[in-house]
C-alpha cells in the first residue's frame, strides 16, 4: 500500500502543469528566465494568469494525493513519509521531462499543508516573508538575486524545524521535513554554490 501511494504520489507530482500552461501561451520555459519549467518563469513569460494557475496547479499536486491519503487513512505514522516525499520527487525529476523537473517550492507547500492543515505551510510563508523583508532592509531596498532567493527557500525550511520541534509534531513528520529540506538544497544547488562563492569573495 505505502509503495502503491507513492507511486501515485510521485505520478502526481510529475505532471508539468506549469511547462505545459506555458506551451499554450506559446512560451517554452526553457528559454525563459533560468529555464526553470515552474510556475515563476510561467509568471515572467505569460503574465500572472498563467502564473496564478500555474501555482494553483503545481500546489495541488503536492496536496490532493497527501491529503487524500491521509483522509482515508490507508497509509499512517511513518508510511507517510515516502510518499510526501515522491509528490516532491515527481516534479523534480520528472519523467515529462527526462529527469529534469522544477524547483519545486509550489509542491512543497502543497505537500506540507496536507501534512499539517496548512499549520507549517502558513509558517513557512511566514519565514520566508520575514527573511525578504531582512534582506531588503540589509540590501536597502534593492532587489534580490536569484542566488539569494534560492538561500532563503533553504534557509526558511531549514528555520521550519523550529516551528515542528515547538509544535511536538511527530517522528514521521519531522522525517518528511528532512526529506523536504534535502531536496530543496539539491533543486536550489547552482543557487547556493554561487550563494556562497560570492560571499566567500565579498569577504576575502
């Protein structure tokens, strides 16, 4: 059953909605922005209709199959984990397209206000709404990098922990949280290596 959901999961996430709403308003987003195939570049390239529908879509393949599978109570306690962790599999691999999938931050959220009723999801919304309003008060108002954007998605599910451990979540739940951290630091890498490269240099 538990691999069963996860497969479902993984299918789940997998489906490119962001890539292919952009195919329909005549943009490949491989050409548009970092060639990232997600709903931000679906933004940048179309306009924020797609973008709005993109994000819905992307965030509801993360949280139809987690919250169904948690409502009908076929998979509990640790079972949970693997298949949480596919739906944000799928996307980033995607087998739609050939192993290399999106970022996965919509998904993420999908997932965890499945896991959670929305309670981390909200949270982590909040921690990242606080690490860019720090950054703009440390950059003086000018926008941010890409690079530093990739930082505080990681650093921001890195803070969640805070929230889990507070909240006495459980075991399986701060499980699905590490899993969901390690795969925002393997989408995000490019991002954090050069991240830390140019802090590295401003430093030296």
């Amino acid at each position: 059953m538990i691999m069963l959901w996860t497969l479902l999961s993984f299918l789940s996430g997998s489906l490119m909605f962001s890539y292919w709403l952009g195919l329909l308003a005549n943009h490949n987003l491989k050409d548009v922005g970092d060639g990232n195939p997600g709903a931000l570049n679906l933004w940048r390239a179309a306009g924020y209709t797609y973008g709005l529908a993109g994000i819905a879509l992307d965030f509801l393949k993360g949280y139809v199959p987690v919250v169904v599978l948690i409502a009908t109570g076929s998979v509990e306690g640790y079972g949970i984990v693997l298949p949480s962790a596919a739906a944000i599999l799928g996307h980033a691999f995607s087998p739609f397209m050939r192993g290399r999938g999106g970022k996965a931050i919509a998904v993420t959220f999908g997932v965890w206000s499945a896991l959670t009723g929305f309670a981390a999801s909200l949270a982590y919304a909040v921690i990242l709404a606080l690490l860019l309003a720090a950054s703009r008060i440390f950059t003086r108002g000018k926008p941010t990098s890409s690079d530093a954007d990739g930082f505080q998605v990681v650093l921001g599910m890195l803070l969640l922990a805070i929230f889990l451990i507070a909240g006495r979540y459980s075991g399986a739940i701060l499980l699905c949280w590490l899993a969901s951290f390690l795969l925002l630091v393997y989408t995000h890498r490019k991002e954090l290596r050069r991240f830390f490269a140019r802090f590295v240099q401003q430093r030296s």
